[in-house]
C-alpha cells in the first residue's frame, strides 16, 4: 500500500528542492517564520490564498501537493522534473527577486515584468 505524504512533509521537500530557506519563503508569503514552520510541522496549515502562493512560489501544481499519492512517486517525479528548475544557480538576491515575484498575482507579474521591460 503506497505511503501518504503530509502536506507539512511536501512543503518542506518542495521548499529544499528549489534551495530555499524558510525565512525565505516565509518573507515571500509577507509572514513570520515561525508560522512558516508550523506549516512544514503540521501544527498548522496555510491557508488557501497561502496555498495558492506557495504553489506559485514552488513552481508546482496544486495536485503536487495532494497527500494521496505514493512518496516514492512524489519525491522521484518532482526532483527529476524539476532539478533543472532549482533556483540554487542565483544569487541570493536574485532568488528573493524570484520568489516574490511568484507570489504575485498574474496581472502584477504583468506589471513588473513591462517595468523590467521598460527599464532596458
């Protein structure tokens, strides 16, 4: 019978493959560490707007953090999907950039990406 992953155990898992602190993706969600990491621990479960921001933060699919499938499954399928993906090669900076500008909604990444565009 396959393994259930918990949410907490995906978030941290997601967050580590794409080389992210907590402390940067808590400051990407605009909340506290700690409520971060009760999060990753289960003590405490994002809400659906943060679900939906660390979806976009994590580069992932809401089915990818469904707790219903195999852990094996999870772990090999994201990894190779996603090892070329790993915002690890950016500076720190450049990672902050990344992160918060996945958090946005689709029509402010618009707005920022014609910003950038216009600054060339």
């Amino acid at each position: 019978m396959p393994s259930k992953t918990k949410l907490g155990d995906l978030l941290k898992r997601y967050r580590t493959n794409c080389m992210l602190t907590q402390q940067q993706v808590a400051d990407a969600l605009n909340i506290n560490r700690t409520t971060y990491t009760y999060y990753e621990t289960g003590k405490t479960e994002p809400s659906i707007e943060t679900l939906h921001k660390l979806v976009q933060i994590f580069n992932i699919t809401y089915e990818d953090l469904l707790p219903s499938v195999d852990d094996n499954y999870v772990k090999d399928s994201f990894i190779s999907s996603r090892t070329n993906q790993a915002i690890y090669n950016l500076s720190k900076d450049e990672q902050q950039i990344l992160i918060s500008r996945r958090a946005l909604s689709p029509e402010k990444q618009k707005e920022l990406d014609e910003f950038i565009a216009n600054l060339k």
